[in-house]
C-alpha cells in the first residue's frame, strides 16, 4: 500500500477527526479518493460526450423553414 501526504485546512482535519473519530481514517480517506476518481471519469465522460455532440451540430443538414412547414401541412392532409 502505498502512502501519500498532502495539506489541508487545519478546520476541514478537525472536521475530519470528529467526524470518523473511532474509525479507520485511512481506509475512508481511500474510499473518498476512489469515489472523486470516479466523479472526474465521469464529469470527463460528458464533457467529451457533449464535445462530440457539439462537433456533429455543426455538420447536420440544414432544412429551410419553408420546406418544413411545407412538410408539416403535406402530413395533416
């Protein structure tokens, strides 16, 4: 297992401490980095689904607003 260090406020430790007092720190402190890891996958999942969509936007055919209506009377008939 492998150890990282890395600086917080000292209220969020003490909010921390209180919080889990009892508990194994370690092992919630794993589990919280493995939760946002999979937050960023995630938030970085649909930025690119939405870059995608973006892209393809730009390349979709354009229909003049006459050939719809057109389009729309023709199927009420």
């Amino acid at each position: 297992m492998a150890t990282v260090n890395f600086s917080v406020p000292e209220d969020v430790k003490d909010a921390f401490n209180a919080t889990f007092d009892g508990r194994n720190k370690s092992a919630i402190v794993a589990d919280l980095l493995r939760e946002a890891v999979e937050r960023e996958k995630r938030r970085q999942a649909h930025v690119a689904a939405g870059t995608a969509i973006l892209r393809r936007w730009d390349k979709r055919p354009v229909v003049p607003a006459g050939t719809i209506r057109q389009l729309r009377e023709e199927l009420r008939r």
